[in-house]
C-alpha cells in the first residue's frame, strides 16, 4: 500500500513540476498568427500532376498554364 501511495506521491510531483515548466516550442511562432505572411515566396500547382512548385521555378507554356517540368508541359501539350 505504500508502494502505491509514494508512486502517486512521485507522479503528482513529476506532473507538477512538468506544467510549470516553459515549453521549448514557447518562442516559435504559431502559424495561425500571421507571422509567415511575407516570407518566401508563391507556390503554384503543376496542371499535369498538381504538385506545388515557387513561381520562380515553374515552367509557363505559350497559353500561361504552369507545369513543374517542361516534360510535364510536352505532355499537356500532346494530350
């Protein structure tokens, strides 16, 4: 019986102590706060295959669809 009373003893301590303590994640902003705005740059989706590419790296065709490769824009294009 004392076994478990020390062991609820130790696990209240332990909880306790683990709530006081300041997270580690405290000083990362959240992304719901709109601290992300501004930083980086625009993705935008393949027409082929919709995987999201930056804007500096997609590929345009002559009608101004985007492509993450230009054998994805051949491809669109022969269809």
């Amino acid at each position: 019986m004392k076994v478990i009373l020390w062991l609820a003893i130790g696990y209240a301590v332990f909880w306790l102590l683990r709530k006081k303590k300041p997270s580690l994640r405290a000083d990362i902003p959240q992304a719901d706060d709109g601290s992300h705005v501004g930083r980086g740059e625009t993705m935008v989706p393949c027409l082929q295959c919709g995987v999201y590419v930056p804007t500096s790296e997609a590929v345009r065709n002559s009608s101004g669809s985007v492509f993450c490769c230009e054998e994805h824009g051949c491809k669109h294009a022969s269809l």
